[in-house]
C-alpha cells in the first residue's frame, strides 16, 4: 500500500519536473529572441539600449545557467514580475484566480448535479424520451463549437432581448467590495461547526461538505448582497453556456455507466434477492455507476483554473484563461510561464487525488 | 395547457426580473468607448497600445503640438466647423512643421525675429560640448548591426563620432512656458518640469528606450528667466520636431522619486492635461473613466473645447471584436477605440442591421509595398536573371494595377501612391517639372515590350518561366493572390510564402535574408524623413541598415539622404527629398501597392460633433474639441 503512494509521488515529481522544463525551453524556442518584449518600443538599431536590456534581464547568460536559475527560482516559488503587468506574477494570477472561480465551479457543480440526474433518469428508461434526446444532444453539443454557441448566445440574449450583460464581471464603474476579516471569521466559525457536528454526529457528510459551505458562508458575510447578485447576474449567461454542455456531457457519462453496471451479475443477484427496485437502483447501480465519473471530475479539475478561454474572452471575463491569453499575445513571458506551471501543477495534483480516491472507492483497485 | 401558461408566465417574470439583478452604470452619461485591451498601467513611456496612446493624450501635453488637417478641406478653399469657425491652415513658409502651442509657444520653433528673444539660432559647439555629444552618441553607436560591440581605436571612435555628430552649426531654441497650465494635483507647471523630462529620459535611456531614441540630438537645456531654452546638436529640425512634439512632459515633483520608470504603474497619473482619473476609477480588466479636471484653466478649456467639456469618459473593455461592433450598434458605446480591417467595415457597411454605425475612413501615412531584395543574398541581388534584374522589376512595376488592388483588397477603402512612396497631399511627394503629383504607371502592353527585350520570352502557355514569391504574413495572403493575377498578364508567376513568427528577423539583411520579395509598409511624412535613411541607407561600416530590408547599397543615394537630413531650410529640404524619390523610384526596388485607410465605427446616437481629421482615427483633437451630446 505504501509502495503505492511512494510510486504515485514519484511518478507525479517526474512529471512535474518535465513540465518545469518544458515550460522553460518551449517559450525560447517558439521566440528568435526571447529578450523580444522587454525591448517595448525600443528602436531596433538601438543595439546598445537592447544589450543592456538583455544584460539586466540575463538574456546573455549561457541557456543552461539560465535554465538552473529557472529552476532554482521555481524552487523558491518566485516567478518574478510581470513586465506588462508591472506587479509581481502572484498578485497578478491572485487577482484572477477567484473571477475563474466563480465561473467554473458553479457551472461545474450546476453540470455534475445536472448531469448525474439526468444520466440517471435516462440510464433507468432507455430508449424513452429522455434518452433519446440525452443522445440527440450529445450529437449536438460535440458539433457545435461553445464559442459560436457563446457568441450566438449573446447575441440573443444579451443584444435581443437584453435579459443578460454582455460583457464583465460587474456592471462597467463598480469593483467587488471583500471584507478579508469578516471572511475569515466567518470561515473559521464554520469549520469549528462543521467538526463539531461531525464529532457529535459521526457523519463523514460534514468533512466534505465543511469546506466548501464555510467558503460560501465566508463570502456571503464578506461580500455585500449587491455586489453578489451583480456578480451573478453577470455569469450566470456564461454559466448556462457551459452547463449546457457540461451537464450533457457529464449525463451521457452516467448513463453509459448506469446501463454497464445494470448488466452486471451483482445487480442480478440483488434482484434475485429480492430488494426493491428503487434500492436496487440507487443503492447499487447508481453508485457504482458513479465511478467513472470519479476520474472524469478529477481531470477536469484543472479546467477550474483554467476557465475557458474562449468563453472569458467572448465576455470579457477578467479570469486565468483571459490573463493567458493576454500573457502570451503580449510576450510576458514569466507570466505566461507561471500560470502555465500553475496549471500544470494543478493537474498533475489533482489526477493524483483522483487515483487516491478512486483507490478509495473501488477495492479492484487495491487488488490490482 | 395549464403548463404552457405557467412555463409562458415564469419565462416571463425572469425576462422582467433578472435585468433588475444588475445596477445602473456609474457612468451612464459619460462617452462611452470600447476597446479590446485596456491597458495595464498608465506609464506614459511604457506602451504602444492604442488604448494607452489614448489615455496618455488625455492625461498628459507635449511641448508642441501639431494638428492635422480636416477631411473635406481643399488648398485655397475655405472649411467650416460645426462650431462655424474656419479652418486657416499654417503657412508653411514661417510654420513649416504646421506646429502650434503645447506646454511651450509655438514661437520659440521658429528663426529667431529681430528684437524677440524667442525662436531658434544656429550656433558651433564648443570642444566640450561636441565631445560630450560624442560620448553620449558612442552608447548608441557603440555597437555594430549585429548587436556586438565594436572595438575601435581612439582615431577609429573620433572618425566615426565625426561622421554622426556635427561639429558645427547646431540649434539653440528658446520658448516661452504657456501661462494657465497646472497639474492636476495642484502645483504649478513651470519650465523645470521639460528640462527634467528630457533629462530623465537620457539617464534611463536603458528602461525608456524608445523615448531616448527620440533625444539622441538633443545635447542639454536650463531655464533662463522661466524660459526654456534647450541644445540641438545638429541643424536637423526635425529632430527637434520629434522631441517636442512625442514626447509627453511628466512632473518632476512626481518622477524625481521614480527610480526605475520602466516598472511604474502609475495608475493615478498626474499630468497637465484637462482630465484626470478620481480614486477608484481605474477598474483592471474592465473600465477606465477618465474625468474632466474642474481645476482646468478656463482660458486654455475655451481654447481646447468649443462646447462644453465632456465630463467623463468612459473606456470598457470588451475582448471581442464583434461583441463589440454590436455594443456599438446597440447603443451601449459611442465609439471603438480599436480600428477595423476594410473587410469588416464593408461589411458592417452592406448590411441594413448596423445602420446606425457610422464609418470613418480617412488616409493613412502607411503605404503597402512590393520590396525587392536587391541585397547580396536576394533574388534580385546585382547581375540576377540573366542580368536582367532591373529589367523584370521594372515591367513588374508596370503591371501593378493599383486601383484593381484597392478594388480587391480593400474594398475600396484605400488610396493610390506615386512611385516616390509619399502620398499626394504632402507638400514634399514627388511631383513632375509641372508640379503635379506624379501616380504610379500602369501599361500591361509596355511591361511586356519590356520583358521581350531581355532573355525570357513569354512560351505558348504565356509563361515566362519566372517564378517568384512574395514572402509576407497572413493577413497579406490576399494581396499577394490579388498580384498574382495581375502578374500572369507577364508571365511571371508569384506564389505566396508564409511568414512565420521570425519573420521580422528572416528579411533582415544582416541575418543573410534569402527572399524574392516581401510586401512592406512604408511611411514617410513630414516628420518622418529620416525614414528614407533608415529604409535605404548604410551603417559606417557599409553594411544596410537594420530597416533597409532591400539590402540597397548605393553611396549616391546616401550622399543625397545626409545632405537633406542636414537642411534646415524647409523648401530646400523638401526639394531634395523629392529628387531622393524620384532617384529611388528610378531604382525600382519598392513598388507602391495602395495605402489602407484608417477605419474607425461610431455612433452619433447620443454625441454629435465628431470630425475627421487626415491621417487621424475620429477620436482627435478636433473631435475632442467639436463633440458634444445631442
């Protein structure tokens, strides 16, 4: 068992380690000059003023001594500034971070519950209206691009019938008031709530749900309610975008698995036992039918991070996915590094914990 | 049925309460502009982006300032504002850079009057002067085309810092400061405040690169009597046209404290302009709004507007273009800050949907040109095809049809260049001993004679057995198609040959650039003459500039650019600057294609009063000036 997780670290360090290089050589490859933007503006023949540029930002060191300096600053989890931004890189990614959030993890909880309900009732009554149109909307959301449909989606509803903004996080002229003292009090109030219940009630329900309701709950304390519905208002025709999407998708995925798991001999023999079919249904096929959704959620959870970019751009989202967009139009390079190591670290964590739980969940696993 | 109703009902009562979930705009009155990038900071020095150009003209003034003219005025005829005041252009023989006040008066930039103490004089410097020059031009010409630095012999150093700095008949200009002008935090604006800003650049030449470029004539300045008076160390005026007119004055009580200028972010910015940003009005990633100063002075308000100011103006970000277009169209934004390719405003323009967008299209300085690589590594290189290299340039240059490209290309949305490269309304483009504009030749017939002459004669498939390609980007694909055809009419064959991000390195001559052709762009205004330099001339050492992408090599041609460059005398500068393009016409090493408009959409839904200016998107002074709400 031990030997399990020591494989899975190192495997996971190994990667870690060919991504930080990657995402040092790549950028210099894909440039002639990585010194490029850092000249902004200055004039070509320059030549001194461009030498000395290079020489203050080590342009001129060998590659491989630039490279050990990369590392080392990785290492110590400095990233520098960002030369567009004029602000070290983690205020700049901070400052995006929970914008992704909002639009992600709401338009992935929306999808999974959506999703897994909607999978169940059409996995349950095959070949009926449900599933039919489940598959008639699987055809449709891998044909059609989610820009277009963003883009279509603005159009009529935020420029026609003008029941959506179409642009920002915040009506133009307001930015979001977060009280951090009022937000952590909250949160620390909840937690101690929450291991509290879960001492007296001994249900494993409020370890996982503690954290994420004392984040709700801190952000409802600390944000005033005007800024929050503003707030909604503003995502929530991005958020029915990739919930359309996403809740198909994640539906098609439960479906799929409740019709394999319905055709296993286990279910039979629970039938044959006599249980009811409603016990039948949720207590053995629907949660063994949930597991592939297990790995399916863990992989995307990079995605929470990383938005989508298209969809921030098309609303002009002030998310991760519009900053690296920004980072690498606009050569910053360190940025544009240091979300992508971000990303990329994010990934590799979570498909680490995916495996830890699926381990969990599924003793076939252990056995293996 | 029951169901229907309710579903009917509960769309309905979304439809009428969500909108009320979001909250006025702040600035709903303010002129509203839209943009695809914001900028980041509000350095005045540190981007090129539209937006922050865009901030920069309202925060911050130049020593001088130039208008352009009006679209629809006629030389000799008059034209008439919306405010009905008319428009007097500057008479070039005593303005000739058509200057007007900034933060200093217009009179200090011209020869000095009997008895005034203002305009300029020529001088010789003295042994210390001259050689502090030539130590401050070493750090830019310390290094050679390729980056490296150049180990000269102290005889070696003299006899090239001879070459770039002129040891006689310098300009000492004197101006007077503006009365009326004030930061907006408050202090008075005096003379010190220039003398510091070109100082300050020229010590952080490192970090504000692209400012001290401008400064490498400029020797030094005081302040005499509240006056400003500064050094050039040269008899180039246009030079001085640069310095006083780009380079935007930042207070000294502010940047002295500023150590590293590169890296500020400067998102209250002080400056003498007439707005400013109140706190919490730099919104990043989403709205800027800048406010009009109620400190401003009312002499200089009654000057810069001839209504009443707009009091706020609003810029939003909007990343995507057509998101954008529609926020116009729907009345959500008076303006796009960003300019349009001709293909989408022929569209916006044929399609009844977006009536209400109104379209501005007026010239641009930039010219689009066929650039032949004429260098040692180039197919066009000396004793080429046969020894016929001039000879298929030439009938090249006959066969470009330039009305058919502005047809094809743009829509019809471009102008028609002369083969000296500089538009017709510039007092200095080429013109014949009639003095008329002289247009680029088209005759199909003539080309053809001209190839028949030479060793490739045109075969039965009306080929020539040339072919060539033009190396260029993607968003020239059409144009090189659209010479393509118009080639075949000579049995030449073009083909098209995708750049790649290291394009702008490939056509360098010093990276041995091997390519037939490239289609370039071009701009030669009055203030931009030392282009012709920079595009066709030579470094000391012989080898072409960085910007001579046709690798030309030709020390007539250099000879005549050193003596204009070094005219003081307008006319007779003008004079010489048409013989270099007719000389460099002659050589048939850049062809003019067209000069692509500068296309700007906006709406007179709530403002009325914009005005084109040539060469200017709508958003320019006189804009500023003339727009008011409706």
């Amino acid at each position: 068992m031990k030997g399990y997780y020591f494989k899975k670290i190192l495997s996971s360090i190994f990667v870690l380690f060919i991504i930080i290089s990657l995402n040092f050589f790549l950028p210099r490859m894909i440039f002639q000059d990585p010194a490029q933007p850092y000249y902004a503006g200055v004039p070509e023949d320059a030549y001194a003023l461009r030498e000395q540029i290079r020489e203050e930002y080590g342009f001129n060191d060998p590659l491989i001594v630039q490279y050990f300096d990369y590392l080392g600053r990785v290492f110590t989890l400095d990233f520098g500034e960002s030369h567009y931004y004029k602000e070290s890189v983690w205020t700049v990614m901070f400052s995006r971070i929970p914008w992704s959030m909002v639009l992600t993890i709401s338009s992935t909880v929306i999808s999974i519950t959506l999703g897994i309900i909607y999978g169940a009732i059409a996995g349950k009554r095959r070949e009926h209206t449900a599933d039919k149109a489940l598959l008639w909307l699987s055809g449709v959301t891998t044909a059609i691009p989610s820009f277009w449909l963003a883009l279509v989606s603005v159009m009529l509803f935020a420029f026609t019938i003008k029941l959506f903004p179409y642009r920002g996080a915040m009506t133009a002229g307001y930015t979001l008031t977060f009280n951090m003292p009022l937000f952590l009090i909250a949160f620390a109030l909840c937690v101690i709530l929450a291991i509290a219940l879960r001492t007296i009630t001994k249900k494993s329900l409020f370890v996982f749900a503690g954290i994420p309701v004392s984040l709700l709950a801190g952000i409802i304390v600390a944000v005033p309610p005007a800024d929050i519905f503003d707030v909604a208002y503003h995502a929530a025709l991005p958020v029915m975008i990739s919930v359309f999407s996403g809740t198909i998708s994640y539906a098609l995925l439960v479906r799929n698995s409740m019709i394999a798991v319905t055709n296993e001999d286990y279910i039979l023999t629970a039938r044959a036992k006599g249980l009811p079919s409603s016990v039948v249904l949720y207590k053995h096929t629907f949660r063994n039918a949930l597991l592939p959704l297990i790995t399916n959620v863990g992989m995307s959870m990079a995605g929470l991070l990383g938005g989508s970019v298209l969809m921030e751009k098309i609303f002009s989202w002030p998310g991760m996915g519009q900053l690296l967009l920004d980072a690498c139009n606009n050569g910053d390079y360190l940025l544009s590094q240091a979300i992508l190591l971000l990303f990329a670290v994010i990934t590799v964590v979570c498909n680490f914990i995916t495996d830890l739980v699926y381990h969990k969940f599924d003793p076939r696993v252990k056995e293996v | 049925m029951k169901k229907i109703i309710s579903v009917l009902l509960f769309i309905s009562l979304l439809i009428l309460m969500v909108p009320s979930c979001g909250r006025q705009d702040k600035y709903a009155e303010s002129l509203r502009v839209g943009t695809t990038e914001l900028p980041k900071n509000l350095n005045p020095y540190s981007s090129t982006a539209s937006s922050s150009t865009f901030f920069v003209g309202l925060f911050y003034n130049t020593a001088l300032s130039s208008n352009s003219v009006p679209v629809g005025y006629e030389t000799g005829k008059t034209f008439t504002f919306p405010d009905g005041s008319v428009y007097t252009p500057s008479d070039p023989k005593i303005n000739p850079l058509a200057f007007e006040d900034g933060l200093l008066e217009a009179e200090g930039a011209f020869p000095k009057q009997d008895g005034s103490v203002y305009g300029y004089e020529y001088f010789d410097p003295t042994e210390e002067q001259w050689k502090a020059q030539c130590e401050k031009e070493s750090v830019i010409f310390g290094f050679d085309e390729s980056g490296n630095a150049i180990n000269e012999t102290e005889e070696e150093f003299m006899e090239r810092a001879l070459i770039t700095v002129p040891n006689k008949n310098w300009m000492r200009f004197r101006f007077k400061v503006v009365d009326g002008h004030s930061w907006n935090d408050g202090t008075p604006f005096t003379a010190e405040d220039i003398k510091f800003t070109f100082d300050y650049i020229v010590k952080h030449a490192g970090s504000l690169g692209s400012q001290a470029y401008f400064l490498t004539d400029y020797h030094s300045s005081e302040v005499v009597d509240g006056d400003f008076v500064f050094i050039l160390s040269s008899n180039n005026y246009t030079a001085m046209k640069s310095i006083c007119n780009s380079i935007v004055i930042i207070p000294k009580h502010i940047w002295q404290t500023v150590r590293n200028p590169s890296k500020e972010k400067n998102l209250n910015p002080v400056g003498t302009g007439a707005y400013y940003i109140k706190e919490g009005d730099y919104i990043e990633g989403s709205t800027i709004t800048a406010s009009f100063r109620e400190d401003y002075d009312e002499k200089l308000t009654k000057e810069m507007f001839a209504y009443e100011p707009i009091k706020n103006i609003s810029v939003i970000l909007m990343s995507n273009e057509d998101v954008l277009i529609n926020a116009l169209r729907e009345g959500s934004i008076d303006l796009m800050m960003d300019t349009v390719n001709s293909s989408k405003a022929y569209a916006v323009k044929n399609n009844s949907t977006y009536d209400n967008i109104q379209i501005s299209s007026v010239y641009n300085s930039f010219v689009s040109t066929l650039l032949f690589n004429v260098g040692p590594y180039g197919a066009f290189k000396e004793g080429s095809f046969n020894g016929y290299s001039k000879e298929i340039r030439q009938a090249i240059s006959l066969c470009i049809d330039q009305q058919v490209l502005i047809d094809e290309v743009l829509h019809g949305m471009g102008v028609k260049v002369g083969d000296g490269l500089v538009q017709d309304y510039y007092n200095h483009a080429y013109v014949d001993e009639n003095g008329n504009y002289v247009y680029h030749r088209t005759n199909v017939e003539e080309a053809n004679a001209l190839l028949d002459k030479t060793s490739y004669k045109m075969d039965e498939n009306g080929s020539r057995g040339i072919t060539l390609t033009v190396f260029a980007s993607p968003d020239k694909e059409v144009t090189v198609k659209a010479l393509a055809t118009q080639l075949k009419q000579i049995g030449i064959t073009l083909e098209y040959d995708q750049a790649t991000s290291t394009y702008s390195e490939d056509i360098k001559q010093y990276n041995h650039a091997d390519f037939d052709m490239i289609i370039n762009s071009v701009s030669f205004t009055p203030e931009q003459m030392l282009m012709f330099d920079a595009r066709y001339g030579v470094y000391p050492s012989g080898s072409p500039r960085v910007f001579n992408y046709s690798g030309v090599i030709d020390n007539d041609l250099v000879a005549m650019m050193k003596t204009m460059e070094q005219t003081a005398n307008t006319e007779e500068q003008y004079k010489l600057c048409r013989e270099i393009q007719k000389y460099i016409a002659d050589m048939a090493i850049e062809i003019p294609l067209f000069s692509e408009n500068t296309i700007t959409f906006y709406s007179e839904n709530r403002y009325t009063g914009w005005t084109e200016a040539e060469g200017s998107s709508i958003w320019n002074s006189y804009s500023i000036r003339y727009l008011h709400t409706k």
